[in-house]
C-alpha cells in the first residue's frame, strides 16, 4: 500500500519496511532519522518538506532501498540536512521547492553526497545553502527544461552530464558551482550572480554555440572548449587550468578578463570590438586578432 503523511511536523526513528510507498503530503516537514529503511516502493514528496536525519546503511536508507527512487513534486522539497544516502537513488525534480525552501533539492547541514542519477520533470531548482556534491556521472534528462543552481555555498559540484537539449542552466546566488561533466545541452547559460565554474565542457564535443549572460564570474578550466556565442554583461571571464578557451564571437561582456592557466584565444572579439577593462595575465598565452582595440590593455596588465 502507500503510506501517507500529511501536514503536520512528524518524524518517523522506527525502521519502514515492505514492499509500499511512501508519500510526504501537506505543508510540514517529514524527518526520516532511520538509516536502515528498507521498504522498496517508491518515495514521492507531492507537498512540503521530506528531511533526511541519518546516513544511509547501504544497501538501505533513510529512503529504503533504491528499487523505485524518489520523486519531487513542484512546490515540494527534499533536504538532505548534511546527510549521506549510501545508495544511488534515482531522483526525479521538479520546481522551486517548498515555502521558504529556496529549491526542489537542498542541504540544510553540513557538505555532503549525493549520487543517484536525476532527471527533471519540470524547470527545476537546486539551492545549496551548504556544499552539496552531486556526484553521478549519468546525463540528466528532461528536454528543455532549465536547471537553475543556486545557493551561498562554494563548493558545490555537479557531475553529470546536464543533456536537457535545449534546456538552459543558470547560476543564481552569491556560491559558486562547478561543472565537471561533458555538458550537452544547448540552451542559454545565465550567470546571474556568484561563479560557474566549467572543468568539463558546454557543448557537445567543447563546443557552445548558444549565449552566456555573465554577471558573475564565468571560470573555464581545464579542457579545451570553443564558446561560439556571444558572452554579454557585466561579469568576469576567467581562464583556469590548463587546456585552450576560443572565443570566436563578437562578445560584449565588459567585465575583467583573467588568464589564470592556459590559453585563451580570441578569434572574435571583446567588448563589441573595443574592450576597456583590463586583462590580467598570469604569464600564460592570450591570442588574438583585434590587436589595435585591446593591446594597451593586455600590456599594462601583463605582468600583473
């Protein structure tokens, strides 16, 4: 059968077994603080709040086993409270998460783990108020549904190759994200605050031809990777690690330009031909060809 819990505050220490479901209906906040659960049907959150309050004891969990996954509805939430399943549980998102919850997906606690595979039932979000590793190297699915990454923390990570079509992903709040997937999508990426930090790659093969809004700090590490559309804005670009960076359109983002490693190399231009603010090298290579609009600036900040 299905076990259903409504809109109160409840939490549930005793072990949950059988083959049911279980189901956080209603406002309220649902505590599972047994990590030997080992029921196997599947877990849906259609309403508030479902908070892990123990590690997982693999191969059951707070959740139970991972023989039908959890699900989130719009308007609901899962908090993983610095918790660790010690499963892979497949998850499927949808939304902005519960009243006052900032995400369909959150960490409350201490940094931690999560390593099932997750799919998107709708545009989601997911707000990491501590550092939230999301480690599977899976594609997320869910074609054309944005992904929206949000939170304070700086540390936070994702995996997986985000393959949502033509899906678009923004980064939101003061954080930072890191990006270590062979990406695949191929909706716009907006910035809106914080830093997105790619080690993988935008793009199928590294190449990224939609646009970048930038009003933050857009990192590019360690692999090649061509960005083909134009990056607006007023935030940062940064070449990290080692690897080439080509920009190859006519970008107008007028934030600082940093070459921390590697190379970055401009077959476009910057600032709509003529870019003003300053390029800060760190002894590695910067190619280009709008030599005349940008010379004084690379050499007044060359050793910098």
């Amino acid at each position: 059968g299905t076990l259903s819990i409504g809109t109160t505050t409840q939490r549930l220490s005793g072990i949950i077994s059988g083959t049911g479901a279980l189901e956080k209906a209603g406002a309220g906040t649902l505590t599972l603080s047994n990590g030997a659960n080992t029921y196997s049907g599947i877990t849906t959150i259609s309403a508030g709040t479902l908070k892990l309050g123990a590690n997982g004891m693999s191969p059951n969990s707070p959740l139970g086993t991972n023989a039908a996954g959890t699900v989130v509805a719009s308007g609901a939430t899962l908090d993983l409270a610095g918790f660790t399943l010690g499963i892979t549980e497949s998850l499927t998102l949808s939304g902005t998460g519960s009243a006052g919850s900032n995400g369909a997906l959150i960490n409350s606690g201490s940094a931690t783990t999560y390593s099932g595979l997750i799919t998107l039932g709708a545009p989601t979000t997911i707000y990491s108020e501590n550092n939230i590793i999301l480690s599977s190297i899976g594609t997320i699915t869910g074609s054309g549904f944005a992904l929206t990454l949000d939170g304070a923390a700086t540390g936070s990570s994702l995996a997986s190759t985000i393959g949502t079509i033509a899906g678009t992903v923004t980064k939101a709040g003061a954080g930072t994200w890191t990006l270590s997937g062979g990406n695949t999508y191929s909706g716009d990426t907006t910035i809106s605050a914080g830093t997105l930090s790619v080690t993988g790659t935008l793009g199928s093969g590294g190449i990224y031809s939609a646009n970048i809004s930038n009003s933050g700090t857009l990192s590019i590490g360690t692999t090649t990777q061509r960005l083909s559309g134009i990056i607006s804005g007023t935030g940062a670009l940064e070449k990290a690690g080692a690897g080439t960076l080509i920009l190859s359109n006519a970008n107008t983002y007028s934030g600082a330009t940093t070459i921390s490693a590697g190379t970055l190399s401009v077959t476009g231009t910057l600032g709509s031909g003529t870019y003003s603010n300053n390029i800060s090298n760190a002894g590695n290579t910067f190619n280009w060809n709008d030599y005349p609009k940008i010379k004084r600036n690379y050499f007044r900040n060359r050793s910098s």
